[in-house]
C-alpha cells in the first residue's frame, strides 16, 4: 500500500510514523518545509518530497507515475480547504484532519466528479483513532454474522447528525473559576444550541 501524508508538523509526523511501521506501507511524506522532512528522512519505508501542496500540479509532481492508495491531509485549519482541494487531483480516497474554517462540503460536488471518498474534518484523537475503532468493531460484528443490521445515520435525541457550518463554542476553563476560551466546533442539523453550566 502506498499512503501520501501532506504536512509533516507534530501531528503530520506522528501519523507518517504509525504508518511506517506498518508492514509493506510505502509512505510519501509532502510537505514544503525541507527541516520537517529531514526528521523523517533515515524512517524505513518513508519517502519524503518537498513541495508545497498548493501549487498546481506539485502533489501529482512529487508523487511521481506510481498513484497512491490513500491520502491524509494534515496540515494547519487554514490551509486545509485548498489542500483538500488539490488533494482530490489524486483521484484517491482522502482522510483530512483539519478543522477548516470554510464549509468543506462545498467540495462534495467535485470529490463525486473525482471519484473520491473524502472522510472530513476528522481529526485524529478523536477522529481517526474513532475510525480505527469503528472498522474493527464493524469487523468484529461482521465475523459474527451481524454487519448491516446495527448500521445507520448517526441520530441524537432525535435529530440527525448532519454537519452545519463552523460555529464557535465557548468553553469555560480554569481552576479559580470560569476562564472562557473559544473553541470552533460544527452544530447538528435542526438541533438548537444550550447553555451548559459551569461545574464547580
């Protein structure tokens, strides 16, 4: 199997390593700063290849004639839309970590044009490892004969699961007494937000 990682940050070369260790996983790291590349260089069963994934035509550059099995994007919110983007030239199925600020469903039109499955502001603990669990339970029930009968559209309290546009939460935080921080988050379908009292 042949998996491209654009970006090579903390998180980017945490998941480039996992990868790696995997038996017969050739990984191609993408990322347009040479030091972060060179922190992976001598790791077994990595290439690595400078190029700044935003440029046309340097992700098919660097990944040469061979195509790539699988792509996970990891790179920072703000670039993630246009990496995305570019990302879909590759024809392969996508996995993207990033929390964009843009709705990255505007790109379902054209991942469907490409043919490609695209897994969307997953990010990874919770996110992929979420995803990891859920093919081995899904594995696990098909071993068992149960497969289709426990799969269905995701629904809480009654509303469907459905992404909405980004929106910011604030979330309280400190030790003396509420500190308050933004976080950005996604909404639920028809689901009115709620204030939730701070816990002392």
């Amino acid at each position: 199997m042949r998996i491209a990682v654009i970006g090579t940050g903390l998180i980017g070369q945490h998941i480039v390593q996992l990868l790696a260790a995997q038996r017969e996983t050739e990984v191609v790291a993408i990322d347009r700063d040479t030091q972060r590349l060179a922190a992976l260089a001598e790791v077994e069963n990595v290439v690595t290849q400078a190029a700044d994934a935003l440029q046309p035509g340097a992700l098919q550059a660097a990944l040469g004639e061979r195509p790539v099995d699988a792509v996970i994007t990891a790179v920072p919110g703000h670039l993630g839309y246009r990496t995305l983007e570019a990302a879909l030239a590759l024809k392969a199925p996508i996995v993207d970590i990033a929390f964009m600020p843009e709705a990255p469903w505007t790109l379902d039109e054209p991942a469907k044009a490409a043919g490609v499955p695209v897994v969307l502001d997953c990010g990874l603990a919770p996110g992929l490892s979420n995803l990891c669990a859920g093919h081995g339970v899904a594995q696990l029930l098909a071993d068992q004969g149960l497969g289709d009968d426990v799969v269905g559209e995701p629904v809480l309290d009654g509303h469907r699961c459905v992404p909405t546009a980004p929106q910011t939460l604030d979330v309280a935080v400190g030790q003396g007494g509420p500190g308050l921080q933004q976080w950005p988050t996604r909404g639920i379908e028809d689901r009115p937000s709620q204030d939730i009292p701070w816990l002392e």
